[in-house]
C-alpha cells in the first residue's frame, strides 16, 4: 500500500482513478469524494442501488475469555444482548461522558467480536482500548486477543432497494432472508469472507468484508454493472448527504470528545447500569440532570447550506450551532443537524440561521429527514 | 475547447460582451471543479461591481466558493432563474448559467482578461 503525502489508500485506489473518481483526504486516507457527481449519485442510491468503498473504516476483532467483560467496559451498549450474528450500535466514552468514537458491535461466535471503528478514530481507539484494558481489576491480557486487520481487508457497501439483487450473483450466503443489523460468514466471489445487512444510508443494504483480492475482484465485478447504468459507483461526498437525510451522526460533527450520547439524542444506546463501563458515573449523571444541549433536524427556507459552525439564532440570540449542513436531493432543500437549547429544542419557534453572517429563516423538524418507504 | 468568442479571468469567470454590457459566468472548467451546485448568492441590481473584487457566492454540496467580478460596472440584470435550477451553471455554464449582466464601467479593463487560448493555458498549467 503506497503512502503518498502521508494519506492512506485502500486496495481499490487505483480501480478508483481508473474510474475517474475525485479524491479527496479523509481521516488519513485518501477516499473517492465522487465519480459521475453527488447529486446523482444519491439519487441512484435512493432510487436503486450505490456501491462504497468502505475500506478505510477500521476493523478490530476481540476475542477471548476475556471479551465480554473487556467491550461492556469499552463501550456503552448491552453486549450481552448480541446473539450470534447480531450487530449493535454503540459508543465509546471518555470519562466525562463525551463521545471518542460511534462504533458497530458485531458477535461473530461465543467470543468473538468485530469492532467497526471510523477511520479518523481507529487509532485513537486502538490506544484507548489498552488503557481501557489496563484498568480492568484483574483481567489478563492472555484472555483477549485485539487485533486490526484493516489493512488487509476490504469492506465494500452496496446500499439501495436493489442491493439484494445487485450483490446476491457474488454472494453464497442467501440475502433476502438476513435481517437487518445481522451478518454472516459467507464465501463471497469464492472467498471467506463477511455479509451484514447494515449501513449508513436509511435504504436496504450490505456490507461485505472481505480480503484484499477477493475485495478487489468483486469491486471490479459490481463496477461493470455500475457501467450499464443499473447501480451506481459512489463516493463519500453522497455517503454524507444520505446520512444526513436518515438523520444519523457523523463523528466530528454530532458526536465528539465534547458531546455526549444524550446530547445526540443516543441515550437508548447507553447502558450506565453496565458495573465496569468507562465514563458511567459521568453518563448517569447527565442521565439525571438531561442534557444541557439538543440535536435538532433544521430545514432552511431557502437554498442556503447552514454548515458547521453555522450560528442558530430565535429572537436575536444565538441559540445554538449547526453540527452538518448540506443539500438535500430527496427533499430539494437545504437542511441540517444542530444542538440547541433544550428548551428551543421542544418549543421549536421560528428561528434563522446566521450564513456568511446574513440571517435565513429556517425551522425545525423531526428527525429523520428522510424514512425509506414513506416517500 | 472554452468559447473564442469570451474574455475569461483568473478565477473562472467568463465575460460576454454585448454592445456596452458583460454578461458574466463561470466556466465549465469552475462548474467541473466545484461539482454539484445548489446555491448561487447574487448580488441586487443597482449593485456597482469592482474587477476582481468579490460580488457573489456559489455553493456546491461541498463547499461555497466566492465569485469574483470579471469586470467593473453596475448590475443591470440578475439571472433569477438560478433560484430555482442551480444546476444550469453545470449543465450550461456558458448560457443558461449566466449570473449577472453588467453595465461596463471601463470597457478597457477587458484587456486584463484571457482570451480563450491565454484561459486553456492556464487551466492546462493549473492541471
């Protein structure tokens, strides 16, 4: 894997280039921003079927005697909870209850697990599970394995109603009949490799994790029928307008060291009841007193993007800031994500976003922005 | 290649000349390069434009970038047609995507534009 100025590339940048894509720099790597264009390349997601490279996401397997104990530590949902083949959702804390990082739990068997960790944060997580590891009374570091295996690993998305048919001709492991937040293993283009009805779009979809060449391989497979028109390669440029749409929390923009779960409207995915979890005193504290801050959808009235950082204003104050801003193609209009007041938050008076310092009425509206099947 | 027949500025904005106006845009080189655009902020008629001096906004999904006047003079037409499809400076850069028309000020500041060879040079070069 070549390092040019420093960035990361995953096993499929040079099939990138070769279809034209844009690069941009993300979380150390240098990722595909698009190829035909972010507008159209959200439509097809919606409309039929996208394809992701989701290599540069960090993938750390646990496992051991010791796993169990170790992730209700790390993390604050219920692993317990996970049956064979389940994936949760679930956030890292520090001890002050802010968000290090937003992950996917995945039970592989009786002790084995996979952490999907975004890519800005892997190595932040990867250092903080030691010191995590190391304050556990007790525990021995002979009954955990923790091991990253990103980068010998490619881990492709396909998200949209026609994901099944489009991936199933490259899959062993029968689709239509995985539920949604499950995987398995599967022999995928003839490898060993992972399928889970997961992802990061508010559509039907997969993400399949396999190795390198076989990742390969089947990217160049699922990029001939993106030739034909039927699906759509698709970059991190649409990944971030179909998150905002489905209202989910992109880490360094809802979440960050300084906002907590509750904040971010993630409390059912807190368990502070969990005796060992890192940062619970702090969690159940906020718990108890709520938070101080709301994450609220916005749509702005005219076509304006709020970004973020982008000033939230009622009655000439400034009431809270936006966290993601964009344009959304489902809806035609500009919306965005932004902690406010609580009291704003529940009240939802008219209020204006302040861009380029000139104020744009604009109101507030439940998340999510967009739900699939209700159109 | 770029239209012969437009004088173009260093930052991608293209001039037509029409009798004593200038209607103005961005290239298909700049509309290329932002991606998909969703807002354009255009400035009031009556507005007095100064060359090079910023006069606008366009925004793609991504990012807003300034737009700076090719040319001085006051603002005699706005093209409010980009409220509603933003996406004709894409489709269209050079016509449909026009942003404003301008009443020149000093018909000789259009030497310290490119032609359309000096313009593909510089984007060459840029490249």
């Amino acid at each position: 894997m070549s390092e040019d100025s420093g960035l990361k590339r995953t096993p499929l940048y040079d099939l990138h280039l070769a279809a034209g894509a844009k690069m941009v720099e993300f979380g150390g790597w240098e990722m595909p921003v698009q190829y035909s264009g972010i507008i159209a390349e959200h439509r097809k997601v919606r409309e039929a079927v996208g394809i992701f490279d989701l290599s540069h996401m960090g993938r750390v397997y646990v496992s051991g005697r010791n796993a169990l104990r170790f992730l209700q530590a790390l993390a604050t949902n219920d692993v317990e909870k996970l049956a064979l083949g389940q994936v949760q959702y679930s956030l890292i804390c520090n001890r002050e209850g802010g968000v290090r990082d937003d992950i996917l739990v995945y039970r592989l068997g009786d002790s084995d697990y996979l952490l999907v960790v975004n890519a800005s944060n892997r190595l932040k997580v990867l250092g903080w599970m030691e010191e995590v590891l190391g304050g556990l009374a007790g525990a021995g570091k002979a009954e955990l394995s923790i091991r990253d295996r990103t980068l010998e690993t490619v881990m492709v998305g396909v998200q949209g109603p026609s994901s099944v048919s489009l991936l199933q001709p490259y899959v062993e492991l029968p689709l239509e009949g995985l539920r949604y937040y499950h995987g398995a293993p599967s022999r995928v283009v003839g490898a060993e490799g992972y399928v889970s009805r997961t992802g990061y779009t508010g559509e039907d979809g997969f993400e399949a994790i396999l190795p390198a060449e076989a990742g390969r391989q089947l990217w160049q497979q699922l990029a001939q029928v993106a030739s034909t028109g039927a699906a759509a390669l698709a970059g991190l440029g649409c990944r971030d307008t179909l998150r905002l749409e489905a209202g989910m929390p992109l880490y360094g923009h809802e979440l960050e060291e300084s906002i907590n779960p509750f904040e971010a409207g993630l409390g059912r995915y807190v368990h502070p009841e969990k005796p060992e979890l890192v940062g619970r005193e702090a969690l159940l504290r906020i718990r108890t007193a709520g938070p101080k801050r709301q994450l609220v959808g916005l749509e702005v009235t005219d076509r304006a993007i709020a970004r973020q950082g982008t000033p939230v204003v009622v009655a000439g104050t400034e009431v809270g800031r936006v966290t993601s801003g964009s344009f959304s193609p489902t809806l035609d209009r500009s919306i965005a994500m932004a902690l406010v007041a609580p009291e704003v938050a529940a009240e939802r008076p008219p209020l204006e976003v302040a861009v380029r310092g000139a104020a744009h009425p604009a109101q507030i509206v439940g998340l999510p922005f967009y739900r699939r099947g209700r159109k | 290649m770029v239209p012969k027949d437009l004088r173009y500025s260093k930052e991608h904005e293209w001039v037509k000349v029409e009798g004593e106006d200038a209607v103005v845009g961005i290239t298909d080189h700049a509309q290329e390069q932002l991606g998909d655009v969703v807002y354009v902020e255009l400035p009031a008629v009556g507005q007095q434009l100064e060359q090079f001096k910023p006069f606008g906004v366009v925004e793609s999904v991504k990012a807003a970038s300034d737009l700076f006047a090719p040319i001085s003079g006051e603002v005699v037409a706005v093209n409010t047609e980009l409220a509603k499809s933003p996406e004709k400076v894409n489709e269209e850069p050079y016509s449909e995507g026009w942003m404003v028309r301008v009443r020149m000020k000093e018909p000789s500041e259009l030497n310290n534009l490119l032609d359309a060879a000096g313009y593909e040079k510089l984007v060459a070069e840029e490249g």
